[in-house]
C-alpha cells in the first residue's frame, strides 16, 4: 500500500461517522435503482416474453353472435397475420356457501398450436377434447384456484341459462389476456374470490350455451407493415351484420393496461429517485473534499516540496470519494438485489404471470456501479481541481483570512438587534460557508419531498376510500342480474326479511359519436328519487340524476373534446337486443375515481333501448344484523348474476394494500436515511471547521449542551427552510408522478391532508435532530489544549 493510499485509509478511519454517512446516500440510491429497475426488468421482460409465446392480440371485437366461418373472410382482408375466434361469457358460479361469484368463460380450440392468446398450463393437466358424458372439464386461472382452495377432481357449478352446469377441475393455467384478473373497469380491485377465468374446449362452450357452430369474439394479429386503422375498418363492416357490440386494440386491454400502468410507476421512480440520490452524493462528496483539502493546505505544500505531482495528489483525494462511491455501491448492490426479490415476490402474488420471475438484473448491476463511479470521480475531480493552485511555499503558511463581510439579516439593523450571540455566530456561519448549506438545504428538501410522496399515497387511498365506499354510496349489497328485468319483479326482493329499500339502476355500453371520432362507454342510469349513491360533476359538486342528457364522463369528454352542452350520437350496444342510435344532448360532466360511466335516467336509459322499465341491477340497504340472512337469500335465487356487499368489497380493498404497505414504507425508510446522512455530514464539517472556536467556549465556562445548542441552531435553519421549499416541492412531485400513473381506468387523487404536512415536518426535525446528536458526541471528549494549539 503506497503512502498517500495509508493517508487516505487513516483519514477514513479517522472519521467514519462522515464517511459510512456519505455512503450509506449513495448506497440508498443504488438500492432503489437496483430494486426497482430488477422488478421492472423482471416484469418488463416476463410480460414480453409471455406475450411473445401465447400470441396475444393486438386487437378484439365482441359481437352478439357470428357464424364460425365468418374467420375466413376475415383471414382474406390485406393485413391481417392471424385470426382467432372464440365464446366469451360471464356466468353466475354456485358455491357451496351459497355465495354468489363469476366465472368468465373463454373457448379454446385444441392443439392450441398458433390460437391467438393461448394459455400456458402452470399445474394439472388440459381438458380433453372429446370429453366422456359427466361434467365438462375445466382449467381454472391460479388466482381462482387457490383463494377458493380447490383441489384436481373438485366440481363447480355455474347457471346458464337458468339452467345448472357442472364442470370438473383438471388444471390451472395462465393467459397474456388475464394476468391481471378483474372482471371489468367498474371493480376497484380483483377479488379472486368473486371472479375466476373458466378455461374449456371450444365445442363444449358452444354445446353449454347453445352456440353450435357460432362465436362471439374474435381475436386479431395485424401482419407487419399492414395498415391497422383499414384492417380494421374492413373487420368491423364484416362484423357489423353480427351486431358488433365493441373493439378495441391491446392498449385498452384491461389486464394490459393495468401492468403498463404499474410499469410506469415503476419506470417513474427507477429515474428519479437513484437522481436525487445521487445528486445529493456527489454535492456531498464535493463539499467533503473541498474542505479537507482546504484543511490540508499545509499537506498539500509538503507533498509538492517533496516531488509529488500535482496529478498524484489529485488522484489521492479523488480516491477518497471514489472509496465512498465504491463502498456505497457495493452495499448498495448487496441490498438492492435482496430486496428486487422481496418485491418482485409482491408482484408475483399480485400478477398471473410465468414462475420463475428473475430479480437479478445485470445490466442495472453494471450500470449502478459505474454511475457510482461516475459521481465519485466527478466530485473528487471538481474539488481536487484546487490542488493545482496550491503554491508550497505559500501553503507552509497558514491561509490569510477571507475579507469579511455582512450576513443578509446584518443588512436589517433592528431585526439584526433582537438577536442573540448565538444566533448571530450562526447566521454569520451560514454566510461563510453558503455552498454547504446549499447542499445540505437540497438534501433536506428532497427528504421532506420525499417523505411527504409517501404519506401522501396514504391519504390518496384515504380519499379514495371515503369517496368511493362511504361518501359515494350507501347502500349495503349491490345485485345484478343475468339479463333486462321488469322493475316490478324488483317486489319479491324487497318483500325479503330484512331489506329496508330497494332503488333500480340500469348498466348500458354504449358507443358515443362526436366529431367523426367514437369511444365506448357504460351509461349508468338511475331513477330521479335516487338517495343510496351520490352522483358529482367533475368539479366534485354533487348533482341530481338529470331529467333529460347525459353527465358525461370527464376522461371521455377529454378524449373527445366533448363539452358541456354538446350534442352526441349514442349508439347502445346490449347485446340482448337490436342496437340504436339516438342524440342525446351532454348536460354536465362527471368524475370517476375508478372505472368508467356517465349518468343518466333511467327512464331515458329505456328509450334509448326503445324499451319502457326494465332494470339490470339494485341496489339494497339492509338493517342491522340482517346482512348474511340477505345475502343468503339473494344467492338462492335464479336470474341473479352477482350480488355484491359493500363492506366485503372493502374488506378486499384492505387486503389489497398490504404490498402497498410495504413499498411505502421502503420510501419513508429512504427519505429518513437521506435527511439523516446529509444533515450528519454537515454537522460533523462544521464541527471540524469550528474546533477552536468551540474549545474557547468550553475554556470560558460553555457546557457541552450550551454548545450543542448553539451548533444545533444551524439545523434549525435547515430543518426549517427545507420544511418551508420542501412541502410545496412534494406536492408538485406528487402532481408529476400522479399524472405520469394516471389512466382511464383509474386516476389516483392528489390529496394531502394537514395532518401529513404536520408529520413530514416532525419527521424532518426527529430526524435532523437524531443527525445533530449523533455528530456532537466528540464535543464531550475534545482535547481542549490540542485545538487551542497555534498551527504557526
């Protein structure tokens, strides 16, 4: 080890507070860097290479019911690659408990060979194509299997028709289009309890819903280079005579979307936050280096008196902070990788995608180590820059004093005067070293921003709580039924013990017009005497079900460029009936949380269809203790699809945030590191610049307590400005990172409450505190006699 290598590894020693604090910033940037561009790596290349393999569809199109040879004239149309068809359909599933739930029936044609979204089989074995008389067999999605602990050979019964239907479980399997299994925009999250994917051979669909020979979807793969928006023109005029009901491209997949959304967020943090970071280190590392080389003047001149090149001397303190770039990696890197496998575990648990999901990325291990080294070098090579102007005869003597100058509260005499001495050494102090407070001031500025962006997903979830479950409704159980009923026949539910109100509603997809562009929508549609939901524009008034028009939704309006007063074109596409079109003026707009639907009244609802009173669903408040007897009731009964209770809605909702949970904490744990790493560094500098000032204190009766509070007084401007910058700059990051997450399935509210702001401040001073504390605790053993010696 060479001499200037040995000063290097004592001076580290020396003082390893400040060097593991330098670290550990950097090490939180690799940590996060590494965690998360593993998970979205993993989840990246997971979900291309699955798509890849089962051919998902780049486009859909649902229609009342087609004939199967309607593929080949769709296979001559220019452009189209590859063509799928298949039966798609909800169904209600008996469960032993009596309790309601869905199955999504999907149609597969066997060999699976090039059918577009095939499936892969995770467990058990495929159905058979020609089954033996008995229940049909079934392939169950993971989800669906195991929340509702089935076993191979288990039987599920499901209503079709009015009619019951067995199907044996054989297998579980997975599907591009269903890794993300909801039933539809309008659930807030997946209940697999509720909604499994019922996978079954092709002609037995067909045989259960009496479709023999006839389809109800079908899939596309557009050829390359062909011209999608003619392809699918000339799809949708062959299917027009089928009652084509929708369609729609991969992008608005839900499954498809909701993992984009998720990589976004994950991309989102994977840049900005190892930046700020990082950032934040290589400042740290230069305010470091600056002042030990400003302390090490004298050094500095011996080494050049001794034939050492002004390189060499440069190279020893780069090498400082390229050790604390190196070691910060290092950790960095250790701890990143075991915690990219705690979350990409989360994911797994939350998506229906092929085991064996990786969390070791190389390339972000390379690339984290090289930016480490990057901000090491850069920082050292910055700072060390002043070597070369170091003179060795001048640097034997001690550097002459800067001319003075006034702080900027000196220029404001009375408010100067009402200070005390303390106040004034440290505002004073401020004004000499104005690049370090800088620097620490930005470090505590991104901590509160930070911390304030972790709160506030909290108090989003809070919001989002209170609107949808307890301010927006109030009923108790939501029911749907199989298909349009009479409103009347709403009576024998509202005769059952227990069931105190019933108000109609009606659930209809339309497709709106307007300005030669369409986009498809759900019509939701209640009476005018409606009191167990609330309805709201998209200012957040509330709002009547209107007599006449439709509230539209905001995020259709936007898509559109649709506005208040505009006249539509509704097209209903109900695949139980002819479709029709009607204009129907746009009265308002409205805002949904989750999901999608536009208001209108009921009555309107059923001219639109041409039809008079016929509903699709209630809604049921219930009294008090009633609850299971209702249910029980409801699930007994025939031409029900789901019922659906409030408070076990929410009860998934809860349980869904568990991983949440996690993550957020994960940021609260970084934001505290980086405040405490950067405001520890500054406090320890400043004591070191401030030894013999504050040894004459101690000589002249100064305490160690009145001495620390008189250097706390510093941090107390820290903790203070970076509060006051720190708040407002977490909120417009909040703003940044919402709308960059946003979708049309969802919109994450940005709503702080006061109680956040007051928690990130106390954060912040626990702990610029906890840092201050642990850098005076060499005041109490400082050799008086040592740092009052002359250098001379």
């Amino acid at each position: 080890m060479g001499i200037l290598n040995k000063k290097t590894w004592r001076y580290i020693v020396r003082n390893l507070g400040q060097f593991l604090a330098a670290t550990s910033v950097v090490m939180g940037g690799i940590v996060v860097y590494i965690a998360m561009s593993s998970a979205y790596f993993a989840l990246g290349e997971s979900r291309d290479r699955f798509y890849e393999e089962n051919n998902f569809a780049d486009y859909y199109f649902q229609v009342v019911r087609a004939p199967e040879n309607v593929v080949k004239q769709i296979e001559m149309i220019d452009g189209v690659g590859r063509v799928t068809s298949r039966i798609q359909r909800d169904v209600p599933i008996l469960k032993d408990n009596e309790e309601r739930a869905t199955a999504r029936i999907v149609s597969y044609n066997l060999p699976l060979g090039d059918v577009i979204n095939r499936f892969t089989l995770q467990q058990g074995r495929t159905f058979e194509v020609n089954q033996a008389s008995g229940p049909t067999e079934v392939v169950l999605d993971p989800k669906y299997f195991t929340a509702n602990q089935l076993a191979w050979g288990d039987q599920i019964s499901v209503i079709v028709d009015g009619k019951e239907a067995r199907f044996t479980v054989v297998g579980e399997a997975i599907s591009p289009e269903f890794i993300y299994a909801m039933k539809d925009s309008a659930d807030i999250l997946p209940d697999p309890l509720k909604f499994g994917i019922f996978m079954v051979e092709h002609s037995q669909v067909q045989q259960l819903l009496a479709m023999p020979g006839e389809i109800n979807q079908v899939l596309i793969e557009f050829a390359p280079d062909a011209d999608q928006s003619r392809v699918i023109d000339s799809i949708k005029d062959t299917l027009e005579p089928f009652g084509l009901l929708a369609d729609y491209p991969r992008a608005d997949q839900l499954s498809h979307a909701v993992l984009n959304t998720e990589l976004a967020g994950l991309r989102s943090v994977t840049t900005v936050l190892p930046l700020i970071f990082l950032g934040i280190a290589a400042a740290i590392q230069f305010v470091i280096l600056r002042r030990l080389i400003k302390a090490q003047r004298a050094q500095i001149g011996l080494m050049k008196g001794l034939g050492y090149h002004n390189y060499l001397i440069m190279l020893h303190y780069i090498s400082y902070a390229l050790a604390i770039s190196l070691a910060g990696a290092v950790l960095g890197i250790i701890l990143g990788v075991v915690l990219s496998g705690q979350m990409i575990e989360l994911y797994a648990a939350y998506f229906n995608l092929p085991t064996g999901l990786q969390g070791f990325n190389q390339r972000a291990i390379i690339n984290g180590l090289a930016m480490c080294l990057a901000i090491g070098f850069i920082a050292g090579l910055s700072a060390s820059r002043r070597v070369v102007q170091i003179n060795p005869a001048a640097a034997m003597r001690p550097e002459p004093p800067k001319i003075g100058g006034k702080s900027l509260l000196e220029h404001l005499p009375p408010l100067w005067k009402r200070l005390d001495a303390g106040w004034k050494m440290t505002l004073r102090n401020i004004s000499r070293n104005r690049s370090r407070f800088v620097v620490t001031l930005l470090g505590v500025i991104f901590s509160v921003s930070l911390l304030l962006i972790s709160l506030f997903t909290f108090d989003a979830v809070d919001y989002m709580m209170d609107e949808y479950f307890y301010e927006g409704q109030s009923y108790d159980i939501a029911i749907r039924f199989d298909s349009l009923l009479l409103e009347r026949e709403l009576l024998n539910i509202s005769r059952l013990d227990g069931v105190q109100k019933v108000e109609s509603f009606m659930e209809v997809p339309v497709r709106i017009h307007y300005g030669g562009h369409t986009e498809d929508e759900v019509l939701l549609a209640y009476g005018p005497d409606l009191t167990m939901k609330r309805l709201e524009t998209d200012t957040g008034q509330p709002i009547q079900v209107p007599e006449a028009g439709i509230v539209l939704n905001d995020r259709t309006a936007r898509k559109l460029g649709i506005v208040s007063g505009a006249e539509v074109e509704v097209e209903t596409l109900l695949h139980t009936g002819p479709v029709h079109r009607d204009k129907v003026a746009i009265v308002g707009l409205t805002r949904q949380l989750v999901g999608a639907g536009s208001y209108v009244d009921l009555q309107q609802a059923n001219r639109l269809l041409g039809e008079r009173n016929l509903v699709s669903g209630a809604l049921l408040r219930v009294e008090s203790g009633k609850m299971d007897q209702v249910e029980g009731e409801l699930n007994k009964m025939l031409g029900i699809n789901s019922v659906l209770s409030s408070q076990k809605e929410i009860d998934n909702f809860n349980r869904n945030l568990e991983s949440m949970n996690v993550s957020l904490g994960i940021m609260v744990l970084f934001a505290a590191l980086l405040g405490f790493a950067i405001v520890y560094n500054s406090s320890v500098m400043n004591l070191a610049e401030r030894q013999r000032e504050i040894g004459s204190m101690r000589v002249i009766g100064y305490s160690v307590g009145e001495v620390s509070a008189m250097l706390f007084k510093e941090n107390v401007v820290h903790a203070v400005m970076g509060v006051a910058l720190g708040l407002p700059s977490g909120l417009y990051m909040a703003q940044a990172y919402v709308q960059s997450v946003s979708t049309d399935m969802y919109s994450l509210p940005v709503v702080i409450y006061p109680r956040t702001y007051v928690m990130a401040a106390i954060g912040t001073v626990l702990f610029i505190a906890a840092a201050h504390l642990f850098s005076v605790r060499g005041i109490k053993s400082m050799d008086l006699v040592s740092v009052l010696k002359s250098p001379d």
